[in-house]
C-alpha cells in the first residue's frame, strides 16, 4: 500500500498568527493554490481514496484533491489535530505568549500537556489507531489529509526516525505499507 499522508494547506489562522488545534479555521487563497498544485501533482498517483481529518482546513484540502482526483472522501474524526493548545486554541500567539508564558514554554515538549488539553499518550493512540483502521480496508493507494501534530506523531512513532519534521503546508509524506512502513523517498 502506498500512502500519500498530507498536511492541510495554509489557513486564515496561520496567516493571522493564530494558535491551531482545535481551532477550526478555513483554507486562504493561498492554501487553496497550494492543494491546486498539489492535486495536479498527484493526478497520475492513482489514488482510489482520500481519508480526511474532519477540521475545516483538512476538508477544504481533502475537497479540492476529490474535484481533481475523482476519487471519493471519507472522514476519519480521530484524523483530528490535538488540542495541545487548550484555552488558547484560535487565540494569537503574541497575546498568549505575554499573558500565559509558561504554558508557552510548556508547548514545546510535545509529550507535555497544559490544563484541560489532550495527554500525548491518548493522541498517539487515537492517530495510530486511526491509521490501522485506514490501511486494514483493501486499498493500492490512499491520501490522508490531516494536521501537523498527527504527522509529527506518525513520523516520530511509526516511522521511528529519530528525528522531529515540522511539516509545511501542503507538505507530503510518501510512504509505503508492506509488513511495516517505510518512508519513500
């Protein structure tokens, strides 16, 4: 099985210098040229299905490859970013980082967790738990549109790199399903 695992295009959210996670904000114009080029990038991949995060910014991303691939979408909830943000999903990095710098400071180890936002722990198994239940359906070749947390946490766990990516917008993770993952390329 090959499997193109895709970060979401850039958001009126990024543009506004916005916490993410749950924070469900739109595709920009320049998010919605993003996924154009890359949907024509992918158009002779032969990809029969295309799994989807259910936040806005995954759908947009996810219905821009299905007008181009012709190929249909289903929503995988569990897809979803982690709300690693809490109380400060949606709300400006600036301001956050003047009034709340230790949970700032916090949000750059991964396997921390302010008040009230999802535990690592519980995060890396509904991503992981997700992706088994995509890749056990009889599929060749398959898109998953989701977030940056749930790619690091794939890359970091599956693919045991050992190393960190921060991918980019509309950023694509080539990688190959036998009796394990493989990352291509």
């Amino acid at each position: 099985m090959k499997i193109y695992l895709i970060r979401h295009g850039e958001t009126t959210g990024d543009v506004e210098g916005l916490y993410g996670g749950t924070y469900d904000d739109h595709l920009s114009k320049k998010g919605i040229e993003q996924v154009r080029e890359l949907a024509a990038s992918l158009r002779s991949k032969g990809i029969e299905m295309i799994y989807s995060s259910p936040y806005l910014r995954a759908k947009e991303t996810a219905e821009i490859l299905e007008k181009t691939l012709k190929v249909p979408i289903k929503i995988k909830n569990d897809l979803r970013e982690r709300n690693i943000y809490a109380f400060m999903s949606g709300k400006s990095k600036k301001e956050m980082t003047e009034k709340h710098p230790k949970q700032v400071e916090a949000l750059k180890d991964y396997r921390q967790a302010i008040q009230d936002a999802e535990e690592y722990e519980d995060f890396k198994k509904r991503i992981l738990a997700a992706v088994d239940e995509i890749t056990a359906e009889n599929h060749h070749t398959i898109v998953i549109v989701t977030h940056g947390g749930p790619i690091r946490c794939f890359y970091r766990e599956v693919l045991n790199s050992g190393s960190e990516i921060e991918p980019g917008d509309c950023e694509v993770l080539e990688i190959e399903k036998n009796n394990g993952y493989k990352l291509l390329g």
